[in-house]
C-alpha cells in the first residue's frame, strides 16, 4: 500500500474500530471521512485498534483488510491499546496524586436508580461515593465490593467546537477513568493516545458528541492538547435506529457475497456522501466538509443497489 505523502510536523487524524465484530457500511463511512478530512488536509492518519475491552477473534485482522479493500492507507504500524496499560496507569496515578480521583463502589444498578430519580442528574453519575469517609470506603472494601476509580470533576460542564456542530456544551460528570475490572476507561485512553499519538483532528460518529466534552476537559487537565473535532452522522436503518448486522447485508463481505464489488461499495459510501467520485483517492479532490450532509443516511440493505460496477 502506498502512503500519500504528508508533512511529519502536521497533525494526524484517526480511525479507532473496537475489534467487537466486522465493520459495517456506517463504521466503513465513518473510517472513510475520517481519513477524508485527514489527507485532505495534509495530516497523516493512524490507525488504532482499541482493544481493551469486547474483542471477538479474527475481527481485527477483517476490519483491517476491510479499511485497506476500500483504499484507505494509514501511516505507521497499526496501533493496540492492548500495548499502553502501563501508559494509563500513569495517567491515573497522575490525576489520583493531584486528588482527581476517588472510589466508586456502586453498581450499574445503584447508579441508574439515583440517576432516574426525580431530582437527579439526567445520565450523569450523582456522586454517591465522592464524598465517603475512609471508614466507609473500608466497609465496602471489606465486603468485597470491586472499585472503580472515577474523576473527581471539578465543573458541571465543558465546552467544545466542532467542525459540523459548531459550539457544543454538554456535561461532564466525575467519569470512571478504571472499571472495577481494572480496565481502563474508554474515555481515559481514547484522550492520551489521541494526544501522544499526535492526532489532532478526531472524526467520528455523532453518537460520541455527548462523551465529547468530558474527554476535552480530562485532555485539559492531564496537560494534554484538546483536538479538533468533527462528528458526523450515522447510518440508520429504515426504522431509524443505529444501523446494525441484523439489518440484513451491511458488511463489505455481505456486499461481495451479494455480488456488489468493491468499487460499488465505495462508490454507494461517496454517493451517501454527496459525491460522484468513484474511489477513495477521487473523492479527495474537492472535499468539502461544509458541503457534507448533516442528516443521518437511511439504509435499507435489502434495497441497496451499488452505484458502479459489477463484481
Ligand atoms: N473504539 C471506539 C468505538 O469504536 C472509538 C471511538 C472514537 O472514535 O473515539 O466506538
């Protein structure tokens, strides 16, 4: 695969699947503008496997081949969060010297009760356990009740821009940055290595808008640069939900046991996209984010035709 070239001291954007399963044709969209709106703007593109938590063997090595059939080249080695432990632990003992953080001993169950209650915060954690005294923290200990360690936050919200959505201010509550399991915290790592990865340009899904300003603000106070944002809308099926593999033939291996190419595939993504261009490399000439839609693409895979070619 050839790498385009691009300037080392420009930034990076970046693709980071969960090896949970195959990609489909919204994740293969979302990965597409990803590295649209990167190599169209001369940054180079990584590509990051974040694997600490529901992996499903073989996906990994699939979404690669996926992202490579389609045209998309990324540069350097692809990238495991597997490989960091040690890096976020780091960042936990840095913010848990600071007094950042504390103990979390509810459940899931406990924190959807207090949060669904009249007067609670909507979604957000409502601080049960920020405030414990250490004898209290010693009975839970001692009853056996795993800790999750969470941000001690010092705002109720945090503000940040987007290239699609503009100005967004949304919550940030005291978020677990270390399950109870030990895992890290998706929001945790996704901001370090974003950050010493050098990606300063993140695209994605707009179902993580919300989780947005709360990662922005842990960038802010482990010292790190916020990136730029551009959230983009997602795929849904004809009954409006997130599209997903029981809406029938929606992975590229799906399409290709159907008799589509790969070039249709990727000419059906461009024509989601407002564009006739015909691959990858086409589509970045004269890409315009202003010029994107802003409303989700409404799939019904059963009545998709590829825009071009036969297989
Ligand atoms: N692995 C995360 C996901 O697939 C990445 C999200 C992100 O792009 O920050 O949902």
């Amino acid at each position: 695969m050839t790498t385009m070239p691009t300037d080392p001291a420009a930034g990076a954007g970046r693709y980071a699947p969960s090896p949970s399963g195959d990609l489909h044709l919204g994740n293969l969209r979302t990965a597409l503008l990803a590295w649209l709106f990167a190599r169209s703007t001369g940054r180079r593109f990584v590509l990051r496997i974040d694997d600490l938590d529901r992996v499903r063997p073989g996906a990994e090595a699939r979404q690669i081949s996926d992202l490579a059939a389609l045209g998309l080249d990324w540069d350097g080695p692809v990238l495991h969060q597997s490989d960091r432990l040690p890096r976020y632990d780091a960042a936990v003992e840095q913010l848990t010297a600071a007094g950042l953080t504390y103990e979390c001993f509810c459940t899931r169950r406990e924190i959807q009760q207090a949060a669904a209650a009249p007067h609670g915060p909507q979604g957000a954690y409502p601080g049960t356990c920020r405030d414990l005294t250490t004898a209290e923290r010693a009975e839970r200990r001692a009853a056996g009740r795993p800790a999750a360690l969470r941000l001690r936050a010092g705002r109720p919200d945090f503000e940040i821009t987007d290239r699609l959505h503009g100005t967004y201010r949304g919550p940030v509550d005291d978020l677990v940055l270390r399950r109870g399991d030990g895992i890290p915290a998706y929001n945790l790592t996704v901001v370090i290595d974003d950050a010493e990865h050098g990606v300063d340009q993140v695209v994605r899904g707009d179902d993580l808008l919300p989780s947005t300003p709360r990662q922005a603000y842990l960038a802010t106070l482990l010292g790190l640069p916020v990136p730029e944002y551009a959230h983009v809308p997602l795929v849904l099926n004809t009954a409006g939900q997130r599209l997903a593999k029981r809406d029938g033939a929606v992975t590229l291996a799906d399409r290709l046991d159907r008799g589509d190419s790969v070039q249709g595939v990727v000419a059906m993504l461009a024509a989601s996209l407002g564009s006739a261009g015909g691959t990858a490399r086409e589509l970045l000439t004269g890409f315009d984010p202003d010029r994107l839609p802003r409303t989700p693409w409404v799939l019904d895979p059963d009545s998709l035709v590829c825009a071009a070619g036969g297989p």
